[in-house]
C-alpha cells in the first residue's frame, strides 16, 4: 500500500532485542510507579498489597500476551492502531491512533512535571534559600534533553533508554534486597495472603482487588515496544518478545520491591504507607537504611522520568510519522530528519505541547495537580487502547488466521484482559455505583476537566474521521496497511 522513498523510511534494523525490551521498561517507568503509583494501593489492600501486585501481574500479562500476538504478525509503526484497524475495521484504528497520540504526547509533560517537583522540593528541603516555585526550570530542561535526544535517532534515544531503565531497576532491587536483610524475622509469605487485608471497609478479597486497580496502572506502557517494529532487528521475532520480557520482569520487580516494602513496614498498619514520610513513603524507607540509599533513590525517580519521557516521545513521533505517511494526519508528521532518520516535525509538535501543556497547568495550578490533571486524562483513553486491542486479537485471528486461531490463547485470553481491565476504566474515570466496585470514588476538579478534555478530544477525533471519509477515504483504510508487509 506504501510506496515510501528510502528517505521517508525510519531506519531499518536499528536496534536490537535489548533496546526494545527497554523500551517498553522505560515506559512503564518502574522507579516512579513502585514509588508513587503503587503505594496508592495500601490504603485499599492493606498489608496484602503484594497479593494485589501479583493479581495485577496477571491481568496485564492476559492484555500483553494479545499485543504480543499481534505484533508476531503485523509490524508497524502505527502498532495497536494498526492491529486495531487490521483485526476490526479501519476507522476504529484510526480512532485508536487519535487517541493513543494524545496519550503519548501526554507521557512527556507528566513525567516532567514530576521531575520538576521532585528537584525543586528536595532542593528546598536541603537548602531553603532555593525557591520551590522553580520547579519549571527542571520541566523545561528536562523537556528539551528528551526532544534532543529523540531527535538524534532511535539508536541513540533508545541505547540511553537501555542505560536509564537499567539504572533505576538496579536502585530499587538493591534497595528491597536490604529491606529483606533487614526486616530479619519479620519476613512472611502470609503477605500473599488475605491475612493483613485490613484496610477499614475493604477487608480479604474486595481490598485485594481494589488495591489490584491502581497496581494494574503501574503497568501501563508494556506495549511500548511495538511503534519500534519498522526499526527493530527481526521484529515479528523480537517485538513480541520484548512486549513479554518487559512486563513479566517488571511484573516480579513490582512483586518484590513491594513485598519488601510490606515486611520492612510492617503488614499489619501497611494500610497507612502511602502517607509515610509527607507521602513519599519509598524516601522514608531509603533514610532508614542510610543517607547513601535516599540519595540514590531519589536519583533513581529523577532517572525513571527521564526514561519514560524518552520512551514516550519515540511512541508518540512513531504514531504521528505513521499516520502522517498516509494522510491520516498531515503529511508533514512524517517528514525525517535527512541525518538521523528521526520524525523531525512530529518530535517538534512534541516539544512544543509538551512545554505547553506541563508549564500551563502548573502554572495554573500546582505542578503536583498538574501531574494529576493529565495522569487522570493519560489513563482514561489508555485503557480503552488495551480493551479494544483485547479485541482487535480476538477479530484478526477470527477473520484473518484462522488457521493459527486457539481457542485459549485467542479468544478466553484477550476477553479475560478486558474483564480485569474494566474496573480500572471506571475507577480512572471516576463512575461510580458501580455493584461490586465501591472503592471507586467520583472524581473533583480539576481532575474531572481530564476527563472532560479527552471526551472532547475524542469527539473531535469523530469529525476528523467524518472529514477524511468525504475527502480523502483512502487514507481511513491505509490505516490498515501502514505496516512493513506494505512497502
């Protein structure tokens, strides 16, 4: 279906197994999720939160197995849109990859943020003279490294990814190692019990499940290797692979740092851990074991931002550069740099509504409810990313492989992906009355103007599929087609 010039082509055979399983590390950000996003889950699970994480560990492997099979046959820039449209229709990947843009060009100014706050608070709790309102000095720093480096060219993007995912997993495994050592005889498998599922309202299984929620979150990203496949090595081998490796090894790391966190605390008052040490419970636990720890900790969340904007802005350009080789989007998002093979324009679109979008709302509000505001708006259309890709491999191996279709691995694990994903979707949207999901609790301004916002912004995505239908259909159906057995 294309017909690209060698020059319009990202680089082909760039980049290793290696990097894409980074790739997709990085985007799941450990370091930020098992310090920030998965201590959320205490208050619902209690001392048994790490029966939530490996709960949670198995859902997303059910949606990550679905990717995976899909990657093993359509490689693509244009990944879960693509399989969208190739396993269901061509307008729903279309709507998928508008939706799927706007998560990863969201990734950026939220880790961002975060990296701003970060250093600019612990620099003010160190030295009081420095003003904690700079927080945006380190959001645009940040913001123009990840741009530059995106825009040097996967290999080096992704080759400092590698590096920066290393680091941070490295910080935190060494870090729960010596929590074990020194929790001593306070070490107990009865954490993968119900048995310190405490939490006031949410005791045995229904705090396990609430509690499997947010841990469900932490995972998102697993499927980040796939926008890569045009310049990976081998990739209906490696993609697939990669999908997998990264979210089983992130799947045990989330299993084990947080059981360690379990037993060094303690199980049975872990409810109240995520408001340990002003909130950031994972710097009250590296204090405990030495100043050398919380240094590194800390270097390992400012690490972990800067990996997951790098691995975000190589999804989002990807996207984009997909999309605009068809006309599905404009033309000039798949414009390469004639140096480093890297989508120049869409990396510039980047930059600018990164800086935009993080340096807006922290200005307006707090950087912290800042980070809220676009996580809130972030996950709402990711899940519903997961839950029509679930479907996607369910309709691609029905229509197109029925040859290769087993009932288990193509039809019971995808709807099995949906049935966990569900709930997270009402919990991030906030819908509550929902029977068996009371944990869900509606949400306030000004996270409802996320969910607002991405409502809108899909409708918008709705006329543009009803502009390019009359004007340009070609480029609706291409959506199927932008992939490397099409060139």
């Amino acid at each position: 279906m294309s017909t690209l010039e060698p020059a319009q082509r990202l680089e082909r055979n760039a980049i290793g197994l290696r990097e894409v399983v980074f790739q997709s590390i990085c985007s799941m950000a450990p370091g930020a999720a098992i310090a920030a996003s998965i201590p959320f889950g205490s208050p619902l699970a209690g001392g048994a939160l790490p029966l939530a994480v490996i709960v949670a560990f198995i859902g997303i492997l059910f949606t990550a197995s679905s990717i995976g099979q899909l990657a093993k046959h359509i490689p693509a820039a244009g990944s879960v849109a693509t399989y969208s449209a190739v396993g269901l229709r061509p307008w729903v990947g279309f709507l998928v990859g508008w939706g799927y843009s706007a998560v990863e060009i969201l990734i950026v100014p939220l880790v961002m943020l975060q990296l701003g706050y970060t250093v600019a608070g612990e620099w003010n709790s160190e030295q009081k003279s420095f003003p904690i309102g700079a927080w945006w000095i380190f959001t645009v720093i940040g913001t123009l490294l990840v741009c530059g480096l995106v825009w040097r060219g996967v290999r080096t993007s992704a080759r400092v990814g590698t590096w920066l995912g290393f680091i941070e997993i490295t910080v935190f495994a060494v870090l729960a190692i010596v929590l074990v050592i020194k929790a001593g005889s306070a070490n107990t498998l009865s954490v993968f019990t119900t048995a310190h599922a405490n939490a006031p309202g949410f005791s045995g299984w229904s705090g396990v499940i609430a509690g499997s929620v947010f841990t469900l979150l932490a995972f998102s990203g697993f499927e980040a290797a796939a926008p890569l496949a045009e310049e990976a090595e081998n990739p209906r081998r490696n993609v697939p692979r990669a999908i997998m490796i990264a979210t089983i090894s992130i799947g045990v790391l989330y299993t084990f740092t947080t059981y360690a966190a379990t037993v060094s605390y303690g199980p049975d008052k872990f409810k109240g851990f995520s408001g340990y040490n002003n909130g950031v419970p994972w710097d009250g636990l590296a204090k405990s074991v030495s100043t050398l720890f919380w240094v590194l900790v800390l270097f390992a969340i400012i690490n972990s931002t800067l990996a997951n904007a790098n691995a975000g802005a190589n999804v989002f350009t990807r996207t984009a550069y997909a999309f605009g080789r068809i006309g599905a989007f404009p033309h000039s998002l798949a414009k390469l740099d004639p140096k480093f093979k890297s989508p120049r324009n869409a990396i510039v679109l980047q930059l600018i509504l990164g800086l935009i979008i993080g340096l807006g709302l922290g200005a307006k509000y707090t950087p912290q409810i800042a980070f809220g505001v676009v996580a809130t708006g972030l996950v709402i259309i990711v899940v519903l990313v997961y839950i029509v890709a679930n479907l996607a491999c369910i309709g691609y191996f029905s229509k197109h492989r029925k040859d290769e279709r087993h009932p288990f691995v193509h039809i019971f694990v995808p709807i099995a992906g949906i049935i966990f994903l569900v709930p997270a979707f009402f919990s991030a949207a906030g819908f509550t009355g929902i029977p068996g999901l009371k944990f869900i609790v509606p949400l306030a301004a000004p996270l409802t103007y996320a969910a607002y916002g991405m409502g809108i912004w899909m409708v918008l995505g709705l006329f543009a599929l009803g502009y390019l239908r009359s004007k340009n259909p070609k480029a609706i159906e291409a959506v199927a087609f932008v992939h490397l057995d099409h060139e």
